[in-house]
C-alpha cells in the first residue's frame, strides 16, 4: 500500500471531499482530507504527502496563507484548485510557489494529469532536466541545441532563454512574472510585452502550426505551458 | 473713413471686433461687445482703438473690447493714431504741449499680425480738416489751432514712419533669422529702468520702453525698496502706478529690497544679465542732491560693462495727480503745529514756574521734555516743529534779553543751537521709535487677524463654513460689503454673502464670471466693468478656479494699501485652498464609498460564482471520474459519485430558484394569490422537504387547534417555512428545529425556532439584506444570502410581515415570527 502516492485534499466542501476520495482512491492514490487551513498545515507537517490539492478559499484563512507557511519547511508539489476565476488569485498563488492550478468545475483526466506532472518535479529536480523533446522537437541543453525532426532551428540568445525556462517545467504553467525573470532578470518582472513579442518571434520557429500552437501554450492572463508528449493536452487533442 | 488720416492701422488676425452689429439701429451707438461676440463674425472692422468707454461698459478702453474679441477667435481690423501709442505720450506731449489721456499699450500694437500705415502729408491733412472730412466744422477748427499744426503734424509723421519702420525692421530681422542668413546679430539687449516714487521715474520707464524698443531687447523695470521705507502709502502707491505703467508698457516688473541701492540694482542686473541700465539723472537740490549723486556715483563707479542711461527731470510741474497727497500732507501737519504749539505753550509756563520755584541750572530741558512729549504722540514731523518752535520761545522767554529774538551772550548763543540740534536729533530719534511702534503694532494686528483667519478656516469642514469665515473675514478688512461665489467658471452660484442679504444684479453676476474665467480680477478699479463697486478677485489653486471672490474696496479713488493688498492676498490665498479642500474632502468621501461598493460587488461576484461552481465542480468532476476511470471505480464508489450528482444538482437547482425568485420579486413579477392557504399543510410539507435534506435533525412542530385559514398562496407559505426551517438547521445546532402557529386576533402567528448561538442584537434587521450573511458557528462558508431576504419578499407580497427574535429563549437560539392575515372567507362558503 505504501507504494501508492500519497495525496492530501484541502477542501471545505464536503461534496468535493467526497469526490475527490472516491475518485482519486480509484486511481491508485492514497487520499487523506483536511477542510481548515490549520488542519491541513498539520496533515502536511506530519504526514509529508507527495501532492497537496488546495482549495483557496478556506474558512478560516486563505488557501494562499496555507501555501507560504508550508513552502517555509516543504517543497511539497502544490495544486491549486478553486471556484475563483479572477486570474490576479492563480498567478499569486503561483508565484507563492504552487506547482499547477485546476479551475472548477474541472474534468477529472485534467486533474490526473497535472498530478502526475506535479509528481514528476520530486522524480527529477528542474536543473537537472537535460533533454526535452515535445512534438518532434528536441531541446538539448547540454548541447544548446534545438532541432525539430532532426532539423537545427536557429534561435537567438533569448528565445533560447525562454524555450528553456518552460520546457525545464515542462507539463507546467509558467507564470509571466517567473519567465520574466529568469529571462530578462528581476528588474523587469512587469514588461510582459517583451514577453509577448518574444513568444511571437519564438513560436514560428518551433510550431508546426503557430496559429494553433501544441508546444507552448497560452494560459490566458497568467503564462505559458510547455506541452510534452503524453501529456494530458496532447492526449485529448490527437495523440497517436 | 475720414478719421483714418496719419493714423496707423493695425490689424490683428488673430481675432477682432465686431462693429458692424452695434451700429444698427442707434445713431451714436457704443460699441456692443457682446453682440458682436454672439454673432461670431469671422471679421469685425473696429475703428479708434484708442477710444474710452462710456463707464457702464464692460472695459474702460476700447482696445481692451478688441482683446476680448481676439481672444473670442475672431479677426479684427483696427485703426490709430500714432499719438495714442503709451510709449510715445510724453514725446507726444513734449512736441505738441497736448496731454493724450487716451493710450493704447503698445503690447496690443506689437502682437498684431500685420501693420499698415496710413500716410498723408500734413497739408492735404490739414485740407480735409478744413473741408469737415474729419471732424465736425466746429470741433475741427479747435482741432486745428490746438493740435493740428503744421509742425505737430510733421513730427507725429515723423514718428509714425519710424514706428512702422522699426516694425519692418523687426520683420526682416525675424526673416533672415528664420532662414539662418549670417549677419551682425549681437547679443540681444536687455535693460533695466531704476524707478522710484518720484517724477523722474515716470520718464525713466518710457525712455527705457522706447530704446527697447528701438533695440528690439527686453526691459524690466526695478525699484529698490529701502528698509524703513515701506510705511508711506502714498509711496507706494505711486510706485504701483509706476509699474503698471511699466507692464502697459511691456516691462518685467520686480521690487527687491536692499539697504545698498546702487549694489542692489547692480546685484539684479548681473542676475538678469542685463547690457543697459536707465537711472534718473542726478537732481542738483539740497539734501537729495547727495543721495542721488552717490547713486549714480556707485552705479557708474561698480557697473563695468553694464551701459548706464542718465534721464534728465523734466523742468514741468509735477503732475496733478500727485496734488491730492500734498493737501493730505498739510492736513496732517496742522494737527502736528496745534500739538507743538501746545507743547511749546504749556513748556513756556512750566519754566517759569519751576525758575520761580528752584533753581534750575537749565530750562531748556522743559523744551526738551515738550520736543519728546510731541515726538512720542505725533512722530518725526510734530518733533521737528516742536524743537524749532522751543528753539525759538527758549529764545524769547528764556535767554537774556527776555521777549526778544536777539541773544546778548554770544556763548548763548551756541547754547541755543546746541539745544535746537539736540532736541531735533532726540525728537526724530523718538518719533521714529513710535512710528516704528505703531508700525509694529499695526503688523501685529494683521498678523493676529491673519492668525485667527486661518485657525477658522482650518477648523471649518464644510464649504458652508469656509464661505462664511471668508466673508466676515473681508468685511472686517474692509468694513464693506463681501460676497463669495463658487463653482467652476459657467455656472458660479452665491455661496455667501456679508451682510447676509446681499445679492448680485446682472451685471456684477458677468464681472465675477469673467473674473472666473479669464482668471483676472474684474469690477471696481479694474480694466473691466470698472463702474461696478464691487471688486472681484479669482480664488485660484493649483487645480484650477474654485471660485470668485467680491468686495467693496475701502475707497475707490486709491488702489489698495500695500497692507491691505497682503492681507487681501492671504485671505482669498487660504480661502481658495479651505475651499479646494473642502471639495476635496468630498470627493474623497465619494470616493471612498464607491471603493466600498466596489468591494460589496466584487464579493458578491466571488460569492455567487463559488456557490454556483462548487456543486458544478462536484458534478462534472464526478461524471468525469465516471467516464475516464469507468473500470478501475468499485461499485460503492460508483454510487458514491452518482450521488453526488444527484445532490449536487438538487443543490444548484435550489440556487438557481432561489436567484430566480429573488429576482422576480425586486422585478415585481412576482404575483402571490391571495386565498384561503390551510397552514397545516403548508408547515407539513416544508418540515417534510427539510426531513429529507436534513434526516439526522428533527423538526417539532406544534399547530394550535382550530386554526383558522390564512390568507396568501400555499405554495409561497411551503417555500418560506422551508426557507426558515433549512436556515435553523444550517445555523441551529444539532438540537433541530421547531415550528408553531397560533392565532393571534385577525392574524396567524407562525414561528421558527431554532436553539443555535443567535443572532447579534444589530444583525436582526440586516440577517433579510440580500446576499448578508450571518457567519456560520463551524466556521464554514455560509449560503447564498438569499434565503431570508427572498422570504420577506414573500410574506410581503402575500401581505404579511416576517421578523427575527434572538434569543428566543433560555439566551439561546433565534426566532423567525411570520403574521399572515386571517382569510376573511366565512366558514359556511367554504365548507
């Protein structure tokens, strides 16, 4: 049994508790249920799950006041899943250092599939990723090389920048603020339009149809996400 | 056209007057300024720019009319003679011994687009004089000996044709400038007029104007304030008129004060980079020949490269309108005379007596106690006279030979000079201490005025009050009349007035908008509508106009005091800034409540969107989880899911209805039939709704007997009992709930208890708000909001009333009271 991995729901409604047991049960995981923020800190602290899914409106305090106190002793892969639609709530809780956010209602395939990415950041640490391949292209850092089906595509120095930044969290979302600065550096957390112009130049390069990109996608309002094969996206779409 | 000889005519396209308009109808009509900027022309045709305003007009000067013409965005064409150019009315009189009293700046001559000269030689000039082409035959002939001159004629000629020429000048200068043609530019000048309140000054301005002109260089007129100097009204008020000149003129204006004059002025010029100074020449006169020589002395000693200009005093009496502060000042001396003549009279006595008495070794020092007593009551001048009246009597009365003006010893004699210059020297000293005291007192004064001022504005929240404090303050000012508008230009309402009844007829009403508008003061003693006895000032801040100040000033034949203009300044100063806070401070309130309402809405908005999304979440999920893991799910877990669609669709399907409902009630669609409702059935089927919702928790219910129908609709009454009961069990504990129903008179008493923690004393109005909710005891989220509020809604369409008790009993629980009338159908119909 200990094999399963282990997932903590923090949710205050017992409908979505109930649904979560059941059909995250069903699915091979381990599930334990907190509905307050003070429970859950305390299910996390000692019973170190492998993902927590965490709704941001708790009846005692913010679902986001959860996330800061916890990342100051775990780096537990964090999903936010909440009602609330306002984007300005999503990018903070990322930026607070959630791993992925689920918007409800939400389909349950979407929400398997952004644990098992979540999952995948405690199998390898993101700087050690080396090699990404999505769709026919491949991403060699060591090599500093892009190609797409075994073609070298030329990128400038910040394009590169960026294709690295979000295939290293590959299957995530990526919030503008985190690509900004990892891209550009701190001071220019809020020039999204770089940001903008840069993907413009980047997608051309890399899709094979950059109207409908399949290889980093638009999280409208809050960032961009880096599709890998087999992920759930992908799957839905057309996947062979 | 005749009037068009020897005359320049400027042409403005600006904008300009709209003649046209006036004349119909009236045979001498005054220009209508207002009509012609009603009908908008594109081009007003104005003659006589020079021309003076009957006093009921807006402007006192007829160019003033064209500005606000030009300023209107209409052209105007425009004719004058070259004697009525401000800079050139002293050559002018010079020349022709004539005083032009109507001027026009020459700023107003200078901006026009275009000039055009309009030349005629003297005699065919003097010709269509004597042929009545210009003026009546009458006043022609007066014209012709007076003015009209051959020679007076030549020279205005002479001048015209330079002016023009200086302007083309002007004109090629700006061309090759333009186009970047090399050629000797210089430096371009700048000078600088020294004035002081004295005659030579005037002259010293337009001198200054004109080689400015002439060297197309800017020029500033200055005045050296000398400590101690500040107290003379007539002074100052002089020197104000000075430097209006000076700006008519076109003149940066500045006054410094400085004990070194020369240094000052030099100090200034450097500053101000100026190339020229223009000073009075020297007057060779008695004490002032020294002063005035050590200035021109310094100036030219210290002024290195600065050029200096000497102006020579004109040889003419003084101007009349200095008259009236030499009659000031014999007034004032003859009260100074009587007071040493007194003084001197009573010493005269008291030395006696006092010879008689003791032995004095000096009585003069009586004279000199009388020269002090006149120096400390009356200041300098009264101590002048009195020591030389005492010099005189101390002769007369006192030295040997007594009762004559002859002295025997000639030792007495240098006694009796000694005395004078002592007592001349002790009397100037105290009277300037006194004057200096009352200066002092005076300032102290203003300052506690000023002082108390702002502690009222500062302590005045409203407009109301900083209106109020305004006007008092003005009126204990000026101890006239005080009004205030405020609002923004357009539309400026009479916010308060000292005394309270005053009101604005129409024209003061136009004064204080143009004030408001063109940001100048109009009214009494200014430029526009200067007819009018009250005076109104624009309160300005940095946000714009707040409003229009307005008083009667103190006399209106003097501009205002130096002091009175501070204090003027401070008052409308502060008043402006009070009443831009007090708009502010509302703006602020309105402000911060919108803020509020934003953030009603937006938690509202977060609100709904969660309580409709979390049963859809619950739904979709687990008819997602069905689908996609269909084989891996055990049959329990497949209920499980399947019953959460099932609640989780009743759940919404309850919200949805509920929105519904509340919305059709605020819509008033909402139509509750009025018949006979059974309550029995009504309490059994929302308890039953409530048991299958809530199985663990009980509902007790105890019905009176023999109830008799209500009046309503069944189906409501069934919707608000479960409304009720659904909020006892979500806020009521475990314990339950319990309904009852009783008659009571006309009326059926329906309760719902509940033995929850209650509701606070102040939430039992607001528990039937829409969207307030009561915080639940777990802590978890509460519902929609919408329960209460939709069964008040209800109850008072079916024409009762609902209302909360808490506690209902034992300081526990809440209790929700429903009257509904009896229905009034007799028993035998019904049954």
């Amino acid at each position: 049994m200990s094999a399963d991995p282990h997932v903590l729901v923090v949710d205050d409604e017992p409908q979505i508790q109930k649904l979560l047991k059941v059909a995250l049960s069903a699915a091979g995981w381990r599930v334990s249920l907190a509905a307050t923020a003070a429970d859950a800190l305390r299910a996390i602290a000692a019973s170190a799950p492998d993902v927590v899914i965490l709704d941001l409106g708790l009846p005692d305090r913010s679902g986001l006041d959860v996330l800061k106190d916890m990342r100051a002793f775990s780096t537990t892969p964090v999903l936010i899943l909440s009602a609330r639609d306002r984007e300005g709530d999503k990018i903070e809780a990322l930026d607070a250092g959630a791993d992925d956010y689920v918007e409800k209602p939400f389909g349950m395939g979407e929400l398997l599939a952004r644990l098992r990415v979540a999952m995948r950041k405690t199998a390898g640490k993101a700087a050690t990723i080396t090699r990404v391949e999505a769709d026919g292209l491949v991403i060699d850092m060591e090599k500093r090389l892009v190609t797409r089906d075994g073609a070298p595509i030329r990128l400038t120095p910040k394009e590169y920048d960026l294709l690295v930044t979000l295939a290293r969290h590959a299957g995530r979302v990526v919030t503008h603020r985190q690509i900004l600065a990892a891209v550009w550096g701190p001071a220019h957390v809020q020039d999204t339009q770089y940001l903008r112009v840069l993907i413009g130049q980047l997608r051309p390069k890399i899709e094979r149809n950059p109207s409908t990109p399949s290889i980093v996608r638009t999280e409208a309002g809050v960032g961009y996400r880096f599709m890998v094969d087999g992920d759930y996206q992908s799957t839905s779409t057309s996947r062979q | 056209m005749a009037a068009r000889r020897r005359r320049r005519c400027s042409r403005a396209s600006r904008r300009c007057p709209g003649a046209g308009s006036t004349i119909r109808g009236r045979a001498l009509a005054e220009f209508d300024l207002d009509a012609a900027l009603s009908r908008k022309p594109k081009l007003i045709v104005v003659d006589e720019l020079a021309h003076s305003n009957p006093p009921d007009c807006r402007h006192p000067k007829r160019w003033q009319d064209v500005e606000e013409l030009l300023d209107a965005g209409i052209d105007v064409w425009t004719a004058l003679n070259i004697q009525h150019l401000e800079s050139l009315a002293d050559v002018v009189s010079r020349i022709t011994g004539v005083t032009v009293r109507e001027t026009v700046p020459d700023l107003v001559v200078q901006e026009a687009d275009d000039v055009v000269l309009v030349d005629i030689t003297p005699d065919e000039l003097i010709q269509r004089l004597h042929d009545g082409k210009v003026y009546l035959p009458a006043t022609a002939k007066r014209a012709t000996q007076n003015f009209f001159t051959s020679g007076n004629l030549t020279a205005l000629r002479e001048l015209a044709l330079r002016r023009t020429a200086d302007r083309v000048d002007d004109q090629v200068t700006d061309y090759l400038r333009q186009k970047a043609i090399e050629g000797p530019w210089g430096a371009s000048e700048k000078l600088l007029a020294c004035v002081d309140a004295d005659a030579v000054s005037e002259k010293v301005i337009r001198r200054t104007a004109q080689l400015a002109t002439r060297l197309n260089g800017d020029w500033m007129a200055l005045h050296i304030e000398r400590p101690g100097a500040e107290g003379d009204s007539g002074r100052s008020a002089r020197l104000t008129e000075l430097f209006a000149l000076a700006e008519r003129l076109g003149a940066e204006t500045l006054r410094v004060a400085g004990a070194d004059t020369a240094a000052a002025i030099l100090r200034v010029a450097r500053r101000e980079n100026v190339s020229q100074i223009v000073v009075a020449e020297p007057v060779r006169g008695f004490w002032r020949g020294l002063s005035s020589r050590s200035l021109a002395d310094a100036l030219t000693r210290d002024a290195g490269e600065i050029e200096l200009h000497m102006i020579p005093a004109d040889d003419e009496p003084p101007r009349p309108r200095g008259a009236p502060r030499v009659t000031l000042r014999r007034e004032g001396l003859g009260v100074e005379f009587a007071a040493a003549a007194a003084a001197v009279g009573l010493a005269v006595p008291v030395g006696h007596g006092l010879a008689l008495l003791v032995a004095l070794p000096n009585v003069s020092m009586i004279f000199l106690a009388a020269v002090l007593a006149c120096a400390v009551l009356l200041g300098v001048r009264a101590a002048v006279i009195a020591s030389i009246g005492s010099f005189l009597a101390y002769n007369f009365f006192f030295i040997e030979p007594i009762y004559s003006f002859t002295v025997a010893q000639p030792h007495e004699l240098l006694a009796l000079f000694v005395f004078l210059a002592a007592a001349i020297l002790t009397g100037s000293l105290a009277g300037r201490v006194r004057e200096q005291r009352d200066r002092v007192i005076r300032h102290a004064a203003a300052t506690q005025t000023l002082y108390d001022f702002s502690r009222r504005l500062s302590a005045a929240t409203s407009t109301d009050e900083v209106v109020w404090a305004a006007v008092s303050q003005l009126h204990k000012t000026f101890g006239r009349r005080a009004v205030l508008l405020t609002g923004a230009d357009g539309e400026l309402t009479l916010q308060g007035a000292w005394p309270p009844d005053v009101e604005l007829d129409a024209a003061e009403r136009s004064a204080a908008r143009w004030a408001a508008q063109k940001r100048e003061p109009a009214g009494a003693m200014t430029g526009t509508m200067p007819c009018l006895a009250l005076l109104f000032r624009p309160l300005a801040t940095a946000r714009g106009i707040v409003g229009v100040c307005g008083f009667e000033p103190p006399a209106l034949d003097r501009p205002l005091t130096p002091e009175e203009e501070r204090m003027l300044e401070v008052v409308l100063d502060q008043t402006a800034l009070a009443l831009d806070r007090a708009v502010l401070a509302r703006e602020a309130v309105k402000a911060a409540s919108a803020i509020e309402n934003d953030k009603v809405r937006d938690a509202l908005l977060a609100s709904l969107s969660h309580d409709l999304r979390t049963p859809l979440a619950t739904i979709s999920g687990a008819a997602s989880a069905l689908r996609e893991l269909d084989t891996r799910l055990t049959p329990e877990a497949r209920a499980d899911l399947l019953q959460s669609i099932d609640e989780e669709s009743d759940r919404l399907s309850r919200f949805v209805t509920n929105l519904l409902d509340m919305s059709r009630i605020e819509a008033g669609g909402l139509k509750a039939r009025r018949e006979a409702v059974d309550v029995a059935d009504a309490v059994e089927a929302a308890a039953e709704r409530c048991g299958k919702l809530y199985p663990d928790r009980p509902v007790r219910v105890s019905l009176a007997a023999g109830l008799p129908f209500a009046r309503g609709d069944g189906r409501l009454l069934e919707q608000v009992l479960f409304n009720l009961l659904d909020n006892a069990q979500k806020y009521g504990g475990d314990s339950g709930a319990s309904v009852h129903a009783r008659a009571e008179g006309d009326e059926i008493v329906l309760s719902v208890t509940d033995e929850g923690p209650g509701v606070k004393p102040a939430d039992l109005d607001r528990i039937f708000e829409k969207f307030y909710r009561g915080g639940r005891p777990d802590g978890r989220k509460a519902g929609t909001g919408l329960g209460l509020s939709i069964c008040r809604g209800l109850i008072e369409a079916m024409g009762g009333t609902i209302v909360a008790q808490s506690p209902a009993a034992r300081r526990r629980g809440t209790r929700m009271l429903i009257r509904l009338p009896v229905a009034t159908t007799p028993k035998g119909l019904a049954e």
